[in-house]
C-alpha cells in the first residue's frame, strides 16, 4: 500500500474544526500549552497519537469501548505472544529485550482507537484519511484491509489474477462490518488465545439458515462441510517468515486444501475445513536470539481459514455438463494429504490430513 502524500498525512480539514471532536480543542486531546507562542513551547509534553497506551484518552468519553479495546486481540495481539509461547515453551511477554524485538516488527500491526477511527494504520506509515475528521465505520481499504490486505483484501476485492471477487463485496452496500460489527472488532470472548478460539465468530449460516434445503448439496453436507470447502476459489498461502527484515522467504501460491477441522467446537462444528498454510518456520525468529522453536510441531502450518473470496459457482460447485462431485472435488487434489508435507511438517499437522 503505498503511502499517501505529505501534506495528506498531516492536513487537518477545516470541516474538523465544526465536528464534535474538533470543539474539544487540541490540548484536549493531545495536551500541549495553547497559550504558547512559540512552536517548542506549545509542543511540549504533546502527545501525538492519544489513543495508544494503557489508558487512551478515547475512554474518557467512550468508557465502556474503550475498556473493551484494552484487552481486544486488536489491541494486545496476545494471539500473536500466545502462539509463539506455545512454539518456544515460554512467554516472551515479560522479556524485555525480545518484547522490544517483538514491538519493532510483528507489533507494528496492533490496532489503537485512532488507527482505525481517524488515520490510516502505522504498518503503513499512518495519515489522516479524512482531514482528521472522525468517521465510524473504519474505513474498508484505508483501515481495514490496509492491514488485513495481502491475504484477506485481495482476496476480497479479485486482485488476484484470474480470480472473482468475493460475492460480499459491494462497494458502499456490503463492506466489512456488515459481517464484522463493532462489538466483535472492539472485544475478544473471555478466555479466547487467539482470533480462531474466539465464539464470537462469524458463521455464514446467521445469514442463510434457509440455504440447507436449497439444493440435495446443502442438504447432504450441511454442518460437515465449511461453506467455504465448496465457495471458496484459491487463496494466498505463504511458508516461512523470518524476522530481521528478511519478511516472507520463498514464494507465496494459490491454492485451496481441505483438512479435518483443527479447531471442532460448538461454534465451529464442522469436520472438514478449509486450510491456509501461513509463514512459520523453526528458525523464524533467529535475529531475535531465538534460533529454533523446540516445540514447533505444537501448532500445526495449516491452520483453519476462512478465505474471503467467496462466489456461488466455484470449481468445486461446478456440475454443469453432467460432472459429479466425486469428479469436482472427491477425486481431486483438494485434500491436504501426507505428500503435500515435508518431512519438518509431518507431525504437526499429522492429525488433520486426509486421504483419498
């Protein structure tokens, strides 16, 4: 995503001035001493991006979504210190020096109040989106998908060759928060470790419930079967990511593979998923001191996805000249199997292979 130009970054609109935000004041918000005259003088003690931090000065008036916030994987990207607790054997949340490592790369992600509410994301050098103006939904390519967007954006916009957008996607009619509202972007359910053992999910049967009968396909696999196992197209996968500035080492590839559902709960039921390899490897955090993670094969490298390029007729869904499902998918190179592993990845994900 490249970044927007300078004098955007930093242009306040005069419409910001007449906005309830903007009557605050700017010491208000950012402190500072607005009967200074001089630039050091007015600046001092200012604080640039207010609603970063423990306490964000958004709670003061937005208590309650603020509290929530605090302790969204938005917010914490616990997920992301829980995963690497599980890999290495212990929790690098309260070593100083790898945190310190952990903040200036895979921190850089985390989502605060105004990163979502009045500028682009710091993971792309940031900026105001509307002259400072606050706006509520966050905005679906300038927020969201600036920092979900290699994988989950373009899948969802067809920005990958050859591949359909996502049927959602409905510029200004059906956009992110039409599935994804408020109080699951705000907060995480109790107890959850990561985005994926969060209840507060998303399913595409809260939508359409009635599909089951629509046709003997629905019928038959209904609640065995992911949605996406039969709509989804191919999706982005990627293997190992090292820190340092290295970034994603190798290749990325489109591909759809289908597993025994990693994750079975009440909230995901289902017994065969779709899966999505992601950039892990042993040596992943080397720069950081951490030359291999002795518990690797804890976490498996297909993990449960839910690719967000969703159509009606897929290769999977299509019979059209008298093909039948055994011939579409059943015989097909779908499945995640033994011989897609390497050796280094056998164990890991041993317990959710299929076979033919």
């Amino acid at each position: 995503m490249s970044q927007v130009e300078a004098w955007q970054m930093v242009n306040v609109r005069p419409s910001f001035l007449d906005s309830k935000h903007g009557k605050i004041g700017c010491t208000g918000c950012h402190g500072g001493d607005a009967t200074a005259t001089e630039m050091e003088k007015a600046h001092a003690a200012m604080v640039a991006a207010p609603s970063d931090g423990e306490n964000p000065v958004c709670g003061t008036c937005h208590g309650d979504i603020a509290a929530e916030h605090n302790g969204s994987m938005h917010k914490t990207m616990k997920g992301y210190y829980h995963l690497i607790e599980k890999r290495l054997g212990r929790d690098i949340s309260t070593d100083s020096e790898l945190v310190n490592h952990f903040n200036k790369e895979c921190g850089k992600c985390h989502a605060s109040c105004g990163q979502c509410h009045v500028s682009r994301p710091v993971s792309v050098q940031g900026g105001f989106v509307q002259g400072h103006n606050f706006y509520t939904p966050p905005d679906n390519k300038e927020n969201c998908t600036a920092c979900h967007g290699s994988r989950i954006g373009a899948e969802f916009y067809g920005e990958n060759e050859g591949l359909a957008a996502d049927v959602h996607w409905i510029p200004n009619v059906k956009r992110c928060e039409f599935c994804h509202d408020a109080a699951s972007i705000h907060s995480t359910s109790s107890g959850a470790n990561t985005r994926m053992e969060d209840t507060d999910i998303i399913r595409c049967e809260a939508c359409h419930a009635g599909a089951q009968a629509g046709n003997r396909w629905h019928n038959k696999h209904w609640g065995d079967l992911s949605c996406q196992v039969c709509h989804s197209q191919p999706y982005k996968n990627c293997n190992s990511c090292h820190t340092g500035g290295a970034g994603i080492t190798g290749s990325s590839y489109m591909t759809l593979k289908i597993a025994k559902n990693p994750l079975r709960s009440p909230s995901r039921p289902y017994k065969y998923v779709t899966v999505r390899h992601i950039p892990i490897a042993r040596d992943t955090y080397a720069s950081w001191g951490i030359p291999d993670l002795p518990n690797y094969d804890s976490e498996p490298t297909w993990k449960y996805a839910t690719p967000h390029n969703i159509k009606r007729w897929t290769a999977q869904t299509d019979t059209s000249g008298g093909a039948a499902c055994a011939e579409k998918c059943h015989k097909s190179s779908y499945y995640l199997t033994l011989e897609d592993l390497p050796a280094g990845e056998v164990e890991a994900n041993r317990a959710y292979v299929l076979t033919r």
